[in-house]
C-alpha cells in the first residue's frame, strides 16, 4: 500500500553518500578511456594533465553547486535547485528532460555495457545481452524498493569491490611497472592527436555522475553539512584514483602500445599484469564497478520523480509521489523508471539518447552555477550555508568549464542539440496543462 503522506527517512550517513558519489561516478570509463586521451593529446605528460584539469573543473563545480546544495538540501537535486532560484517553469523543464529522457537512457546504456561485457566474459551470443541488462536492474531496482539503508550499504561494498582492481593497477604500476609513465609520446599519430581540448572534454564525461547524490538531499542527514562534504571528498578522491589509475598504466604499457590497443589496453594490461585468473578479477572489478555506478543511478533518479510529481509537475502525482508506508522509499518512482529504461534497451539506442542529452543538461548545469550568485544576492551578499573556497574565481571557472561542454557540443553535434532542446519543448504544452490541472491540488513539500 503506497501512502503520500509518508515522509522520506533523513538516514544517509557521511559514509553513504561518499559511496554514492564515488559509486556513481567510477564505472567503466576509467578503465578505458586512457588510450583515447592519450591518442587525442599525443603524449601522457599531456595526458595526464588532461586528466588533472578535467578533475579540477569538475572539482569546481561540486564546490559551486555544494553551496546551493546547503541551501536548498532537499530531495531532486538540480530540479530543486532550478525551482528554487529560477521559477517553477524552469525547474520543470529541468526535470522533465531527465525523467522522460535523460535517466532511463543512462540506466540503458550503462545497463547495456555491463551486459555486453558479461555475454563476453562468459561467452555467451548477444542475444542474451539486452535480457542481462534488464534482469541486473530490475534486481537493483528491487534492491532500491527497500528501505534506503540497503541500497546505501550495496552502494558501500561495490565501491569497496571496484577500488580492489584500482589499487592492483595502481600498485603493480608504481612498483612493476617497466616504462616511463612521463615523457612518452605517441608514435602512430592519431588524426585528431593534438586536440588538448576535446581530451579535456573526454575526461569531463568521465568524471559526471557526481551531482545524483543530490537528488537524495531529502535522505541525508545534517545535509547542510554532510552533503557539501561528501561531493567535495568524493570528486577528490575520484581525481585521485583516476591519475593513479591512467598513470599505473602508463607505467606498464608504452605509449605506443596504449595507442595500438585502444579501449583494449586495461583488458591486455590485467591479462599481462597478473595472468589469466588475476586478468578475469580485475574483468569482474570491472563489472562490480559498473553495477554499482548503476546502483547509484536507481537509487538517485527516481527522486527527481517523485519531487516532480510531489509539487504536481507529473500526471499521476498522487500516485508518483506516494511512498510505501514501511519502506519509505518511492516505489512507483522507481517502477515508472525501471520500465522506461526496459522499453528503450529494447527499442532504441541509449547510447545515443543519453548523448543527446548532454547539450540540455550542461546547459542547466550552468543556469545552476550562475545560481550561486543569484542566491548570494538575494542573502545580501553573504553565503546562507556552506560557502564555496575561492568565491567568486571557482564559481567563474566552473561556468566556463560547462560552458565549454556545451559550445563543443553545440558545434560537433549540433542535430544532437537540437534534438534535446526539442525534448525540452516538448514538455512546455504539458507543463501548462499539468498547471490547469491541479490548480486546486495541493502540493507536498518535499524534504
């Protein structure tokens, strides 16, 4: 039986969240993403800075967005946000384009990666690929149906998990390792080798995932101080682990090698590094990682749903935004997401939808660090809650290192852009038939 009235539980400790961030965070592209950074600079001294600033801009932003974040620490993160400081419209509009797009396509196309490696893991034909990407999360989806304690403890133990081949790599790299690591250039050139910028980018995407915790503002205890701590010691710790990780592997692979193996470069250091068994674990840290960083995704994206629908910006409301009375946890929400991320694994491309989306989202990225300003305008100038180290500098350069997201979006899949501000209009003529709607219904006030 599903209650509205039901409140969400305020139980995420510190340890949780920072699992959630890293968790969410960490899944599959830092064990494959060295060689194409790699091709795109030319060498790893480039490479490993493209790395570093990538870390440093994505470090900025958590700075910047912590400060609205202890403000407004409240269940559905950049909806919240967006709603809080630009108007109801525009927190719609944020919201709509990650419920209705933006969330089941992630889930799809990580679920689908993850399936992908499993059918070749054991050998098995690609038919079985989309079946294993559904089965892994409707069994995480169930898990998050759950009181939220047990969803946080699995986010906990599969970051443990994926941190064992990290450290392997890592270690066997620093102590093993047989190349330079620095000052090796790349001696097949690469096309687009030379293009600094568009390594910087790839390390961008690499490092997204950490603002979902936010969606769950309403479950974290003391948010005002743990939520701020948590993104900043998880985005600093992600950057860690990723330049230990591309810097153990340039250590044990040369350059040139990187470069000829491509996204095959870790699979061929694991199976070099520690035989055919110590390859096949480092294979299944590997998959751990990526069914945590999905973990976190079902976990966090179904609390963008059930605020929406909480302040009536869904049809169903009353029914989205109930919870059930002995798990506290939003359970059709997450029904709704787990069915649209089926529907599109079956009938679409998610990787593709999820890149469509990149444009929309970086686009109110920005909108929310702008916001910073906004809110310490209408506070007299003056942090309300945590204030961001560096304000107004780290604020500037968090703006323009969306900002260079979204131009380099704009110009190298320009259709791609479109197409998600398309979405985004979409839900114009439904957000005003939603207001008609439930003019008399009042709305719940999410925590």
């Amino acid at each position: 039986m599903q209650e509205s009235h039901v409140e969400l539980k305020r139980s995420l400790g510190l340890w949780s969240a920072l699992a959630i961030v890293i968790g969410t965070v960490i899944g599959s592209g830092i064990f494959f993403k060295q060689a194409s950074v790699l091709q795109m600079t030319g060498s790893t001294n480039l490479a490993m800075l493209a790395w570093l600033l990538g870390g440093l801009i994505t470090l900025a932003d958590g700075l910047t967005l912590s400060e609205i974040g202890s403000q407004i620490p409240h269940t559905g993160g950049l909806y919240q946000y967006m709603t809080h400081i630009y108007g109801e419209f525009w927190g719609f509009m944020s919201g709509w384009m990650q419920v209705i797009v933006y969330a089941p396509a992630i889930v799809g196309s990580i679920a689908g990666y993850l399936g992908l490696l499993v059918t070749n893991f054991f050998g098995l034909g690609a038919v079985w690929k989309a079946p294993i990407a559904i089965g892994t999360i409707i069994l995480i989806a169930m898990l998050n149906m759950l009181e939220n304690r047990y969803g946080a403890a699995f986010a906990i133990v599969t970051t443990i998990c994926k941190l064992l081949p990290i450290a392997a790599i890592v270690i066997f790299g620093l102590f093993f390792g047989r190349e330079a690591g620095f000052g090796e250039t790349v001696t097949s050139i690469h096309q687009s080798v030379g293009n600094f910028g568009v390594a910087v980018l790839g390390t961008i995407f690499a490092y997204d995932g950490w603002i979902l915790v936010t969606n769950l503002g309403g479950e974290i205890k003391r948010p005002e101080k743990l939520l701020p701590l948590a993104i900043i010691l998880g985005i600093t710790i992600v950057i860690v682990l990723y330049l230990g990780v591309t810097f153990g592997i340039f250590r044990s692979l040369s350059a040139a090698k990187i470069n000829e193996l491509g996204q095959n470069a870790t699979a061929y250091f694991a199976l070099n590094a520690f035989g055919a068994f110590g390859g096949r674990l480092v294979n299944i840290g590997i998959m751990i990682s990526i069914i945590g960083a999905l973990n976190g995704k079902m976990m966090s994206f179904p609390r963008i749903y059930y605020a929406m629908a909480a302040k009536r910006h869904l049809p169903f409301a009353k029914q989205i935004s109930s919870l059930n009375r002995h798990t506290q946890t939003p359970v059709v929400a997450t029904t709704i997401l787990l069915a649209l991320t089926s529907l599109m694994i079956l009938t679409v491309d998610t990787d593709r939808l999820s890149e469509l989306c990149i444009f929309a989202m970086y686009s109110f990225y920005i909108a929310a660090f702008v916001g910073v300003f906004i809110l310490r305008r209408r506070n007299g100038g003056k942090p309300a809650g945590f204030s961001t180290p560096g304000y107004p500098v780290v604020p500037i350069i968090a703006i323009i290192g969306t900002s260079f997201v979204v131009i380099s979006e704009l110009f190298s899949d320009f259709v791609g852009a479109a197409t998600s501000l398309v979405i985004i209009g979409l839900g114009i003529p439904l957000y005003y038939w939603l207001k008609r709607h439930y003019k008399n219904d009042d709305s719940i006030d999410v925590m």
